[in-house]
C-alpha cells in the first residue's frame, strides 16, 4: 500500500503543476483578453469620435457653404433688381423725352401749314391745300403697318363706274382722301413717338441681354 501511494506522490506532483501551469495560462490569456478587449474598445471609441468630429465637421462646411451660396444669391438678385430698375428708369425717362418732343412738334403743325413765303422777301400768304388722294394715304398707312379699307364716298363712286379697275383700287385711288397737311405731319409726329419708344424699349433690352450675359 505504501509502495502506490509511493507511485502516486510523484503524480500527483506532477499534475499539480501542470493545474498550477494551466491555470496560470489561463490568467495570462485572461489579462491578454482584457487587455485587448481594452484597447480595442478604446481604439474604437477613439474612430468614432473621429467620426463623429468629421461629421460635424462636414456639416458644417455643408452649413457654410449653403449660407454663402444663398448670401451670393440674394447679393446677384439685389444686382440684378437694381439693374432693371435702372433700365427701366432710362426707359421711362426716354419715353417722358419723346412725348415731351412730341407735343413741342404738335404745337408747330399750325404754323408750319398754314402760312408760307414765296421768298424770304414776300409777304406770308395761305398755304395752298395739298390733296392727298386715296391711294396716298393707303400706301402711307401700310407703309406703317396699318391696313386701312376705301372710304365709302371712294366705294360709292367706284361703284357708280369712276373706279374700274379690276383690284378696286385703280381709279379709285387717284380721288383726294379729304387728308390735310396737318393730319399727315400730326400722323408722322405720332408714328415718329411710337418707333422711337419701340427702338429704346429695344436698346434697353440689348443692353439688359448683354450685361445678363457677361
């Protein structure tokens, strides 16, 4: 009995220290788990705050930049509303100009069509009637862009055998209109105002079309 328990000492010795080994492993690999659990948990709260402060970051930019894009914005459109008003002040005040000029050229047609000299020696005397005949004053008004029908007198007359010609016009166009001197100067005042104001509304919007562009 002696003699096993003999045998059994040394074993038992031996698988004591191969516990004591095991177990030291073990806290050896336990101390390297937590230590790694550690610097790994470490490590990634250290991402995701570098994340997070990217993030933030970029949001920012982002923020900054919308606020400067909308600054630019309202700066362009204040440029842009100070332009037209500007354009549209010329406008206005070259359309005053040319009722102003047409109203001083209107106060004139009396004068200038009613009396005349012969030199500059004679007397001034009536001015003698200008006729103007129909087809006068139909080439004048689609010269203007107007298309005017033949008086009825005119039509009257056509009918009754003055006028024969195969268009209705002809004869028809070589009767006086009944249009003074006065009423074509007046007429030419007024389609002068008119394509005078087409042509500034025109160069006020060249000039807003250009300056758009550059």
């Amino acid at each position: 009995m002696n003699g096993l328990l003999d045998l059994l000492r040394p074993a038992t010795w031996y698988v004591g220290i191969i516990a004591a080994v095991v177990f030291g492993l073990h806290l050896n690999w336990q101390d390297g788990y937590d230590q790694g659990y550690s610097k790994a948990s470490g490590e990634g709260e250290t991402a995701i705050a570098k994340l997070r402060l990217e993030h933030s970051q970029e949001q920012q930019r982002i923020a900054d930049a919308t606020a400067k894009a909308a600054k630019q914005a309202v700066e362009d459109l204040r440029v842009q509303q100070d332009r037209g008003d500007l354009l549209a002040t010329q406008l206005a005040e070259a359309k005053d100009s040319l009722r102003n000029n047409t109203d001083q050229l209107k106060g004139e047609i009396a004068r200038v069509t009613t009396l005349y000299r012969r030199t500059l020696k004679s007397l001034p005397e009536p001015l003698p009637g200008g006729v103007f005949t129909v087809g006068f004053v139909r080439v004048w008004n689609k010269a203007n862009g107007i298309g005017t029908a033949v008086p009825a007198q005119q039509a009257r007359q056509a009918a009754s055998g003055i006028a024969t010609s195969p268009d209705g016009a002809g004869a028809a166009d070589s009767l006086d209109s009944g249009v003074t001197q006065p009423l074509v100067l007046a007429n030419q005042i007024r389609n002068g105002e008119l394509h005078s104001s087409c042509r500034a509304s025109l160069n006020r919007l060249i000039d807003w079309t250009l300056n758009g562009s550059n």
